[in-house]
C-alpha cells in the first residue's frame, strides 16, 4: 500500500500525514493496526444485543482512531453513526456498520 | 520569576498519555517524544499505578475519557482528592465536544479533541498547561518554608526526585544537619534567638549549596535537609556553620550526617533517614561534626529497635539474669568477702548473652530502664532473702538507682516494700547513685538520698570523680561509701603508677569518714597499690568477675567455712 494508493481510497492523507509527524512508514504502519482495532468487532457486537451504550462508547473510540489516521471513507459511516447513538436512537444502525465494513475490506484489500 | 525546572537545561520532562486505542497513543507518542519523556498506559488503572509511581516526576497527564477499568472522569476525580497527585495539570483526550466542558469542571487544566488536532497545536497545549502548573506551584505558599525561606519537605523532595530523573548519572549525597539540643536553645535564649539561628543556619546553607544543583530543605524546627553533587569532604560546611551562634555569644553544635553517592533506587525518604541515622550517631559526641552513613549502622539500628521491641517479653520470660561481683575488704592480713554489686545480663534465646552496654544506653533513653532496675531490685532481694534462709549467710548486695530513678516520689516506698516482701532489712540493700546525679538540681536529689538513708539503706557515691561534684558539697552529701570511678584506676596504673589522684579522693574520704571502694580492679599489683594507699574495698576481676548466683552462693559459702 502506498500513500497514492489511500489518496485514491479517499483518505486526506495530508491530514493523517500531520499528526504522524510527516512519518509515511509510521503512518501506514498505523493504518495496518487500525484495521485490526478490536473496537470494530465491538460495535458489531453492542449492535447485535442492541446494547446502545456500548455501541455508543465503540463508536466514539473508533472514530476517535479513524480521524486521526484521516481514513474519511470509513470514518463518516462511524461518525454519522455515533451522533445517532448519542441520543440512543432506536433505529437500524446496520446499514451504517455495513457501509463502514464494506470500506474496511476495500481498505484492507489494498494491503 | 526563576522556575525550579529551569535549572534542568538538559532534562525532559515527563508526561504520561492514558488511552486505550493503540493508534492515539503512539500518534501521541510519536509527536512528544523529542520534546518530553513519555509513558504510556492502556487504561485507567494502569494509568492510576503510574501516576502514584512518578508523582514526583510527572510534568502532565493526558488523559483519554473512554477507557476501561477505571473512566478518564473517575480518575480526574481520584487525583483531585489526593493531595500528592492534585499539582499535576491533566488534558483530557476525547472527541466529544460535549465532554469538555464537564472535564474542566472536574479539574481538567484543558482538553485536546479528537481527531487531533496539527501537532504544533498539542505541543503548544501541553507546554502551556505546564508551565502554568509550574508557576502554579512556584507561588503556591507551602513551598517555602515562612521562616527561612527555603523549601518544604515536599516540594524537596518531588525536586529532589525530578532532578534524579534528569540527571540518572549524578553522584548525589544526602545531608541532614541537626542543631544539638535546639530546644534548649530555644528555653535559655528566648524563640527570637532561636529563630534567629535557624535564619542564618538556613543563609549559610544557601551561601554553600547554592548553586543550581543543590537543594534546601527545612524538615522540622532544628533539622535541614540538602541535596547536592557528591563531595569527599563535608567537614569544611560543617565548620562554616558551627559559628554562626558567635554572635550571641552562645556555642552551638551543629551536626551533620552525610549519605555519601546515595543509592538511587531508595526512595528520596530512606535516603534522608540514612542521613540522619549518621546525624543522629553523633548526637551525644562534641568533637565530631560530620558522621557518615555505612550499612553497619542500619544494622546497629535495627538491631537496636529489636532490643527495645522484645524488652516486655524478655522481662515477663525472665530473660533477664542478675549476676553478682564479689567486693572484697583488703583492710585485713587477708582479704575478706564483704558484699556485692548486683549487675543485670540479658540471656537472649536466639543472641546469646547481650552486653549490658548494648541495651542498657537503649533503655535509658526509652525509659524502660525504671522497669529493668525494679526487677533487678526484686530478684537480688529474692536471692538475699533466700541465702538468709538455707544459709543463714547475710551479705549485703548493692544494685544501682538512675537520676531519674530519684525523681519518682514513690521510690522509698517501692524498695522498702521490696526489703518488706521478701523478709529482708533495709541495710541489706545498698544503692549506689553515680555522682553526676546528685550534681544537677541536688537540693532536691540530695533530699531524696538523705530519706532513703534514714530508711536504713545504705548509700554507695558511684563513679565517683567524673561528676565535678564540689568538696563543699560533699561534705554534706548522705553517704556511706566512695566509689572510685573507674577511670582512676585505669589512668593511674597506665601512666608511671601516677597514683596522687586516688590518695586524694582517699583523703577526702577519710575526711568524710567513710570507705573508699575500688572497682575495675586487675592485677595483684594493682590491688596492693591500693591497700598501701588506704583503699578499703576492692572489686574487679582481680578476684572475681561478675558471676552468676550460684557461683556467688559458693563463695559465700567458702568464707563462712574458712
């Protein structure tokens, strides 16, 4: 994976890029950890028991990660997500966690 | 204003990051280092060990909301209820804008959101809340000590601490200089001499450990505490200060104990006991200033405290044995047995026999001596009573009475109960009181003597030439006997047989008409110098060492055979 390719996937690798201190290795080494985050399968979780104060606190730690990698694509799904369960909204979340999935292994394929 | 950490040119100061996601943590990481020394921890307990181990280290804490064991708000709140780890500024991490608001309330100096924001922008958050939490605690008033303007045993040692971290490799000594007997000070001269002292003590400290590596402490009223690059020497400090009550025409002795190159994985507390362990060795000893720690004196202390915890026990198990010295009467063709002195010997279980000079000292400045005499009174009245009855021998056995001993208004009735209960006269106890007793205050000492005379004990001066007692006081003193201090022997046998001083104390004797008893006594030689000198009773180990009762019982048997 290369910096082009995340350009291309969507990500504001200038951004990503900042916070890693100008550090590509670093930053795509973090990358490749993000995607492993255990707070994916979490939400996933907290979804299927509808535990909304679960998904909740997933969801703020993923999308906490997911901004300061600048993985947009994946990180607006999250967002969008998390400010719905803010107020614990009782709706269908998954349509929000499949799109977010879907650009995960579009991510991971580039790897 | 000048900062402490101003003084660490080449230091970094350190910050914890507390998050649970990876990723923040080494972007985090990864950003501070070249400016700070970071360490990291994945939740909120780990985060709470940490901060308990570097309080005196820890420059900020970053500090993620959402993370398990212990939440970023609980632990906001656990720091601010704890007055070692409040200084400490704390940001908090979190990507809630609703949250920031809550965490300054509770104590948060600031908040960094998530996504991070550009690094220049962290770095500059985090500078700024250090900086002002250093400034915080610069004119925070328990810093410094109101008196003498130096700092407060815990602002000491967190500098002491941190300037540990800066600096790993320095050769560090810990100092702890003690005013003797400071309070006297205070009760002859007044608070304001007193006061007076401990400013000047704490500018001439200044003036020699002021550089920018030392640092000051005033830990208690008379005790100062300082930190500084390892030197060989210390005495030249030592004599600076030992003038400073010139002025006032009042000599002061100042002693230090030095902890030299200390051991830095102690922490900054044992380091300055260790300190004043050396300090504290000297206490008593007016020539030396400076003391310096060796391992053999925490082992003395220790040792020590273990004497002093195990006294009730071995005093309830009879641990305790009191042997008997035979004095012997040399007026005679031959010399007579004529009574005893009892002395006291610990029969430790594990330690074998304890010297009474190891635990005698102890108990005196504990003040279970009192206790230890009393049985030692019982036991030898026991002994008396019991070789009155299965011997029919009566041989009067002295024991010794402390000062403080003659203070306590009960003590006529305690030995004469202890004569009472155990079948025994008054005049088979003989109590030997050390001249120095009756030197300070003696109107009431001597008061104290003459009723236990007119009780019918008989009163043996011990020591007698080491107290500087007055010959005009003497010749009123209630006694019975003249004990020489041990040191004349000594000094008279050394030195070309010089033996004038004890012919006067015999003299003296004589003029008071009372006996004069040798002790200490080694050699014939030594014995028939004193008989020709008119000395009346010799004890030592010329004819006996001090034995147990058994032994003693068999030569009072011998005599009364003979």
């Amino acid at each position: 994976m290369t910096i082009d390719d995340l350009k291309a996937f969507g990500a504001d690798t200038d951004d990503g890029l900042k916070r890693c201190m100008g550090n590509e290795a670093f930053y795509l080494k973090l990358i490749g950890k993000a995607l492993e985050d255990k707070s994916f399968a979490d939400l996933q979780d907290a979804l299927g028991r509808n535990d909304l104060n679960a998904a909740f606190e997933a969801a703020h730690s993923l999308k906490g990660v997911l901004g300061n990698l600048a993985l947009t694509p994946i990180y607006t799904p999250v967002y969008e997500m998390m400010e719905l369960l803010r107020n614990r909204n009782d709706i269908d979340y998954q349509p929000y966690m499949d799109r977010a999935l879907e650009k995960k292994a579009e991510l991971e394929a580039l790897i | 204003m000048r900062r402490f950490t101003d003084t660490l040119e080449d230091g970094k100061r350190q910050v914890l990051v507390a998050d649970d996601e990876l990723i923040n943590r080494e972007i985090l990481a990864n950003i501070l280092a070249d400016e700070y020394d970071v360490i990291l921890a994945e939740d909120g307990e780990i985060a709470y060990e940490l901060i308990k181990q570097n309080r005196n280290t820890l420059s900020l804490i970053l500090l993620d909301l959402i993370m398990p064991k212990i939440k970023g708000l609980d632990l906001l709140k656990m720091l601010s209820g704890d007055n070692e780890l409040k200084g400490i500024p704390v940001i908090v991490l979190t990507s809630d804008q609703d949250s920031e608001v809550t965490s300054l309330q509770s104590g948060a100096f600031d908040f960094i959101p998530k996504p991070y924001p550009q690094p220049d922008v962290i770095k500059a958050r985090i500078s700024r809340s250090i900086e002002l939490a250093e400034g915080r605690q610069i004119i925070s008033a328990t810093e410094k000590d109101g008196l003498t303007g130096l700092y407060t045993l815990e602002y000491f040692y967190r500098y002491c601490s941190q300037y540990d971290k800066f600096f790993p490799a320095a050769e560090m000594d810990a100092i702890c200089f003690d005013v003797n007997h400071f309070h006297v000070l205070n009760e002859r001269f007044g608070i304001e001499v007193g006061s007076e002292i401990l400013k000047r003590i704490a500018t001439r400290l200044t003036e020699v450990f002021g550089g920018q590596k030392s640092f000051i402490c005033r830990k208690t009223a008379d005790t100062f505490l300082v930190y500084c690059p390892h030197q060989d020497d210390h005495s030249s400090v030592a004599d600076q200060i030992a003038n400073i009550g010139d002025d006032f025409q009042i000599g002061i002795k100042i002693r230090a104990g030095v902890y030299s190159c200390c051991d830095k994985k102690l922490d900054i507390h044992s380091r300055f006991d260790r300190a004043k362990i050396a300090a504290d060795k000297i206490r008593n000893n007016y020539s030396v200033f400076v003391n310096y720690f060796d391992e053999a004196l925490i082992d003395a202390e220790l040792f020590a405290e273990q004497l002093v915890d195990e006294f009730p026990k071995a005093l309830e198990s009879r641990q305790f044995q009191v042997y008997f010295q035979p004095k012997y009467d040399i007026r005679g063709d031959r010399p007579v047995l004529s009574s005893a002195e009892a002395l006291v010997r610990w029969v430790h279980p594990d330690l074998g026999m304890i010297s009474p000079g190891a635990f005698i000292p102890l108990f005196e400045e504990d003040g279970l001596i009192s206790k230890l005499d009393e049985y030692v009174w019982r036991s030898v009245a026991e002994h008396i009573s019991g070789w009155k009855k299965r011997l029919g021998i009566s041989v009067p056995v002295s024991v010794n009475i402390s000062r403080a001993e003659l203070y306590d208004p009960a003590l006529v009735d305690t030995l004469e109960s202890i004569a009472r209960d155990n079948g025994i006269t008054t005049s088979d106890l003989v109590l030997e009181i050390t001249e120095s007793a009756y030197v300070s205050d003696s109107n009431q000492i001597v008061d104290r003597v003459k009723t236990l005379r007119d009780h019918g004990f008989f009163i043996e001066m011990d020591d007698f030439g080491s107290g500087y007692s007055s010959l005009n006081m003497i010749s009123e003193l209630p006694i019975d006997a003249l004990k020489l201090d041990m040191k004349f022997i000594r000094t008279a046998f050394d030195k070309q047989n010089d033996t004038r001083m004890i012919s006067i104390v015999i003299d003296i004797a004589d003029y008071l008409g009372v006996p004069v008893i040798a002790e200490g006594v080694e050699t014939e030689e030594q014995c028939l110098a004193l008989k020709k000198l008119g000395c009346a009773i010799i004890q030592g180990y010329y004819f006996s060492r001090p034995v147990p009762a058994d032994d003693f019982e068999k030569l009072m048997i011998d005599k009364k055979t003979v």
